[in-house]
C-alpha cells in the first residue's frame, strides 16, 4: 500500500521512509512500532526479536509500557538510546522511543503526560527528522478529552515539519455517529 507517494507499510514488521540524501541509512528509516501491554514482561523478548531480524531497526517506538518514573533508568535495549514518558498518577499507559546509537543524538523536544495520555517527540539530529509518539487511554472522556487530544495532535502535527507520528489513539474510527471520529479523519 502507497500512501504519500514514499510511505510504505509492510504489516506488523517495519516501517519505511525515505529519508534526506546526507543520511547513511542506504535512505530508508526502520520504525518498529508495538503496543506492549508492559514492558516489564517483554523487553527482553524484544531484544531478542531485534537481534533476530537481519536489517536494522532504527527506532523502537513502544505504548503501554506501563513503567513508574522512578524506573526509566532499567528501561534500555542494546545499542539504543531511550526516552520514555510515564503516567504520573496511575498505573498503565506510557510510551517509549528507542532510537539505534548510530544517530548520535535522539533529543527530546516534546515530553508531556496530560489526563493519562502521554506525548514525546524526539529530533533525530543527523537525519533532520522528528519522530512522534503517543497514547491516549482509552477510557477517557471522548467528547471532552477527544477534543483536547486531537487539539493537541493537531498542534504538534504542525509545529514540526518533518514529522512522523505513531501512536495508539484509542478511538473506534467504526463509530461512525461520533463526532470524534469525524474531527479525527
């Protein structure tokens, strides 16, 4: 399936995108995209699997992490650098992005954990990219949080020009009476 002319999606494995000629990644960027119902219980079946494939992974992008603040130091996958946004009030949710050394740098320009759903966008330096993630619990308030969530997305879509976002929204994009869905599409 094309979407956007360069955006290919390949089910359940990888992502690929062109990235900038200057870049040394032979022009495509690697994504894994999973939702862990805890990472606690799978990280090291994840390294594994990222040790089994036989291409780079380039950026690991996880939700439903499930892991404290106070834990985001134990959080780590070989030859990655990782960044993680946590639930400050309760238990579930969280996102994190581990992003391949070879990028030297993986900065985090946008960190926020608001009514349970968390954000993070990091600027993939040597590839003049941003990288987005996010999760959106999904027993929140649609009408209210809806409306704040996708005001939120909206304004981070377009506040870096070179984005791609991942992200488990939790809307039923099958609801087709709500008016969330529609402001969604």
């Amino acid at each position: 399936m094309d979407i956007n002319n360069n955006f290919e999606i390949q089910p359940n494995v990888k992502h690929h995108n062109s990235l900038p000629s200057n870049i040394q990644y032979k022009n495509n960027l690697n994504c894994l995209y999973i939702n862990a119902q805890s990472l606690r219980n799978s990280l090291n079946d994840l390294q594994c699997f990222i040790s089994s494939v036989n291409y780079k992974i380039h950026v690991v992008l996880i939700v439903e992490t499930w892991i404290k603040s106070s834990e985001k130091q134990y959080y780590n996958l070989n030859n990655y650098h990782s960044v993680h946004s946590t639930r400050t009030s309760s238990i579930g949710g969280g996102a994190s992005i581990f992003v391949l050394n070879e990028f030297d740098t993986a900065n985090i320009v946008y960190e926020e954990c608001t009514n349970n759903n968390n954000f993070i966008i990091i600027s993939l330096t040597k590839a003049d990219i941003h990288v987005g993630l996010c999760y959106r619990q999904p027993n929140n308030s649609l009408d209210q949080d809806g409306r704040i969530f996708l005001n939120k997305l909206d304004l981070l879509l377009n506040t870096y020009s070179k984005i791609y976002f991942f992200g488990d929204f939790n809307i039923n994009l099958f609801d087709r009476s709500a008016l969330l869905v529609n402001n969604y599409k």
